[in-house]
C-alpha cells in the first residue's frame, strides 16, 4: 500500500486516476461535490438529456443534482427504483434497458448511477451490454460505494443461485465522490460501509488497520477530516490493485474479496431480505476467515480476536450468532459451492497469516470449512 504521507497528498488533491490504457479514468473526491457535479458532467452530456438512475433513498441527492445540471443547461431525466438488494435483478435490469432504450440512449452518452452499490452494480451492467456498451458516470453516495464498489468496473445482478452471478467487467468514464452525502445515511449503512474499508488494512497495510482501530469510531460519528482520508487511502488502494489486475488473471486482485466468501455465503442465507446488508455480512466473513486460519494454525488467535474485537466495537457482526444465521455448515457451504469463483470444484478463499497479511489459498477442503462453521457460536 502506498505511503499514509502519499495517500493524504492525494486527500488535499482529492483525485486518484484508476490506470487501465485508454479506459483510465479520474475518481474525483471534494465536499460539496454533487453540487458542482455540472462542471464534470456537462461535457459528457454533449448537448443531449443525461439520464440518471437511482434509488427512492436518494431523493435528497437527486435533486442537488439535477438542479446543478440545470443551473448548467443541461436537461436531465430520472428512473427511481425501489432500494434494497432485490432491486439488483432480472426484471430490474430489463426496467432499466428498457428506460434507457426509450430515452434514446446512444453509445456515445454517458448514464449516471447515483446511488449505493445496488444502483452502481446495476447502472454498470446495463450500460456494459446496452448497444454494446455506453458510457456510465458513477456517484456513489454510501460509505460502501465510495470507497468500493463504484471503482473498479464490476457490474453484477444477483440471481436465485447467489450473488452477483450474473455480470461484467465494465469501467465507469469517471467516479464523482462528495463525502458530505454521507451526513444523510443511516448509521446502519455507514457501519457497513465502513468494513469495506477495514478490509484495506487487513488485506496488505497494517498501519492503516491501527488507523482504523484509532479512528473508525469518529470516522463513524461524523469526523469530516477521517471520512475523507479514508475515502481517499481505500480507493489509491483499490486504483492500485485494479490496475494491476483488472480481470483477476493473476489472483492480486482477488485480494479485494477479503471476507466476501464467508459474508455471501451469509447473506444468501438470510435471503438477501435487509435483515443481513452486504457489509455486516462482510465485517463477519472477515472475521470469520481470520477465525478460520488461527484455528488452522496460519495465524495467531489474538489476531483473529483484534479484527473480531474491532468489528464489535463499531457495531458490526463478527460472526455467525451476530450476524442471526443459524444454518448448518453443511448449509452454509452449499451457498459457497454457487460462488462465481468455483473453478474444476475447488473454492479459492482468502485466508491471513497475520493483521495485513491476506493470501489467496486454493487448498482449501470444502469440508474442513463446514466443521469449523458448525462449531462456531450460534
């Protein structure tokens, strides 16, 4: 991970380039940046009518937006979908399709995802499989999107089988993230979010996982200046591995799934249904695959016990019986077995050898993993 002096360089500078040839693109990061989205935006709207998707959660948000592209004299349209997880569906997808066909939507234009990560996955694979392939604008507006999923170009929608299993590599032409639109997200949103960005510490860059353990409480209770040296250290982080490993051909970028094993398996138990939000389940596939490699001998307990510890501290699951599932291993693993990443029936987990010490293991027996759930408390 780069320097902390560097990553704050780029706080006071609040742009990271995402380097990938001729798709690179700038994620842009400034307080009161939504209201000034116009000067970035107009450019792409090329004259014509930008169309924005979002959510009935970001109501407040859309219409800063729109009035800035007003106030700019571009025209705008807006499709609201329902919020929550379902949303990133079939029907959904085709709702979408169907709108932007309607609108007139060329190749040459560019759509704007406002919303979480449920709007930015969906908006990305439309566009990605629209006439081939449009231009989208990503702006995030939870913790969870900011510094994750609005960067990176993967664009999914969940099916029945599991979680984002159906999708596609496609890049944003750019990324706007305002910090300040996190003022209006519910704490539950932001504790989520913010397990996105231990992962960072606890993929490769300890220092910042103490950063994390000294700060995240602020973080969570407003603290401007820790919001946005987070938002700013997570995505140099997510920009470097990215562009590093855009297509997760080398197994670098896999990295980036610390936890996401264990917390899909989670969340597709509990139905996808708001009772389990993607970053609770996370924080707790985090810790449990930190549990999972003390028990295993690859790293000491009292490091699993400080990211469980940690989690607990800011409010986040940091196991099964936190998390409400009481599913059998055997269950559990049944979900693992529809993981995208399942290749000639081996599952690749991310596993640690200590705090900022992730590795990718394909040896990993699928039975070993169902024992060691069904000892964990329930």
């Amino acid at each position: 991970m780069e320097a902390a002096e560097n990553v704050a360089e780029r706080v006071t500078e609040r742009s990271i380039r995402v380097e990938l040839g001729d798709r690179s693109y700038p994620v842009l990061i400034a307080a009161g940046l939504l209201g000034r989205a116009a000067a970035h935006l107009a450019p792409l709207a090329r004259g014509r009518t930008m169309a924005i998707v979002t959510d009935g959660n970001v109501g407040r948000h859309l219409a800063t937006l729109q009035a800035a592209l007003g106030e700019a004299g571009v025209a705008s349209e807006a499709l609201v979908l329902p919020p929550g997880e379902a949303t990133k569906s079939w029907s959904s997808l085709a709702r979408v399709c169907d709108w932007l066909l309607a609108l007139g939507v060329e190749r040459g234009d560019h759509v704007v995802a406002l919303g979480g990560g449920v709007i930015g996955d969906l908006v990305g694979f439309a566009c990605a499989i629209l006439k081939r392939g449009c231009g989208f604008v990503q702006i995030p507006t939870t913790l969870l999107a900011q510094v994750d999923s609005s960067v990176g170009g993967k664009t999914a929608i969940n099916t029945a089988a599991g979680k984002n299993l159906i999708g596609a590599f496609y890049q944003p032409g750019l990324v706007l993230i305002d910090p300040e639109v996190l003022d209006t997200l519910p704490a539950r949103e932001l504790r989520a979010g913010y397990a996105e960005v231990v992962k960072y510490g606890l993929i490769d860059d300890p220092a910042f996982f103490e950063w994390c353990e000294a700060n995240g409480a602020a973080l969570l209770a407003g603290d401007a200046a820790a919001r946005e040296y987070a938002i700013a250290h997570s995505v140099a982080a997510k920009a470097r591995i990215v562009a590093a490993d855009e297509h997760e051909t080398t197994g670098l970028r896999a990295l980036l799934n610390l936890g996401h094993t264990f917390g899909h398996a989670l969340e597709a138990e509990a139905g996808f249904d708001g009772s389990l939000i993607h970053g609770e389940g996370v924080a707790a596939g985090i810790a449990l695959a930190y549990r999972y490699s003390a028990v295993t001998g690859l790293c000491d307990m009292a490091d699993a016990d400080r990211v469980a510890a940690h989690f607990r501290t800011v409010g986040l699951p940091d196991g099964l019986a936190a998390s409400g599932i009481r599913a059998s291993g055997a269950r559990l693993v049944d979900h693992m077995r529809h993981d995208k990443k399942m290749a000639a029936g081996t599952l690749p987990f991310l596993l640690a050898r200590g705090i900022g010490r992730t590795f990718l293991d394909r040896t990993v027996d699928l039975g070993d993993v169902e024992r060691f759930l069904d000892a964990q408390p329930r």
